[in-house]
C-alpha cells in the first residue's frame, strides 16, 4: 500500500492552531503571573511606605482636583516616598516595556475608612490600589478575539504605624496638608 501524499500536510493544517493556542497559552500565562507577581509586590512597597510616611486625605484629594498652583502629586513628600517605594522593584514596566506605561500612573493612595482615621488611635488602615493594564507578549488574545489587554488590579491594606514624622525637616513632618503647607514647608527648609 502506498502512503498518501498530502496526509502530513493535512494533518499539520489541522493540529497547528492547537498547538499555537497552547504554546502561545503557556508563554502568556507566565508572562501574566510574573506580570502579577511584580504589580503585587509594587503594591506591598507602597503599602509598607504608606504605614510609615500616610499622606494627608486633604493633599490626596488635590490629585483629582489640583489648584492653579498645585506643585504636582508626588511634590509631597510621603506620596514621592510612597511612589518611590512601589517603584523600587518593578524591573518589567521600567523604560519603554510595556507600552512606555509607568505604574505610578495607576496607584490610587486612600483610607478605606475616611482621612479621619489618620491617627496612631484607629491606626489607618491605608491603602494602596494598583489596576495596570498589561499587554501581551504573544498573539494569542488576538487570536481568540480579545484586544490584547489585561488589567492587574491588586490591593494592599496596612494599619498606620507612623504619622510621617522626619527629624530631618525643621517642622518635625514630612507630609503635607495642602499647597499652602506644602509651600510653608519649601520655605522652613531654605537656609
């Protein structure tokens, strides 16, 4: 009996697409579970930096709705310490990966339970939301007809340990109020 002649082709026309999908499936789904691993650990620093260093609820309400001469969000310097701390290890979304999205852009700071629980009595909590969108690196969402996005969305909670005090400031504080405060700062630092 002689073999056909198109059989392999036929059968590789058939089996190849599978094997893209899971190939293309196990590659994107380690990709996403580090992607995740690093967004949670980003927000595990920023939520231990915000136990030390909590930021006013009056300064964290600017963000939405800056003043004319609103200095920027992380001119404060808890919420630079905070964006700092989340930025510490995150190596993937540095630079230009990820379509030059930079993961402090997607950091929400709040109390859960309202800015008056900013006080060593009720001990916060604070807590730091991050929701990052992420690309994929293979195209197997676009393949099975989604956009090729996923957004990591991670929340970490802690209780306040500290009120941002900083002995090296000449007004004991770190954090500032609002933009007035934030000035009067500026100035009690200049010699």
């Amino acid at each position: 009996m002689k073999p056909k002649s198109g059989q392999s082709i036929v059968e590789m026309a058939l089996l190849l697409p599978v094997m893209l999908i899971v190939i293309f499936g196990i590659i994107e789904f380690g990709y996403l579970i580090f992607a995740y691993s690093m967004v949670s650990q980003a927000a595990r620093n920023g939520a231990e930096a915000a136990a030390q260093l909590p930021p006013h609820q009056t300064w964290l309400d600017l963000r939405n709705n800056p003043p004319a001469n609103y200095p920027g969000f992380t001119a404060d310097a808890c919420v630079r310490g905070i964006m700092e701390a989340i930025r510490s290890d995150v190596v993937l979304f540095d630079g230009q990966a990820n379509e030059g999205r930079r993961i402090e852009d997607y950091v929400v700071i709040r109390y859960p339970n309202g800015g008056q629980t900013r006080n060593l009595n009720d001990r916060g909590p604070i807590e730091i939301e991050i929701n990052y969108p992420v690309r994929g690196i293979t195209p197997l969402f676009d393949m099975i007809g989604l956009d090729g996005t996923l957004n990591l969305r991670v929340v970490q909670r802690r209780s306040l340990e500290n009120l941002g005090v900083d002995p090296t400031s000449p007004r004991g504080v770190a954090c500032a109020r609002d933009v007035a405060d934030w000035q009067d700062m500026q100035l009690s630092r200049q010699p």
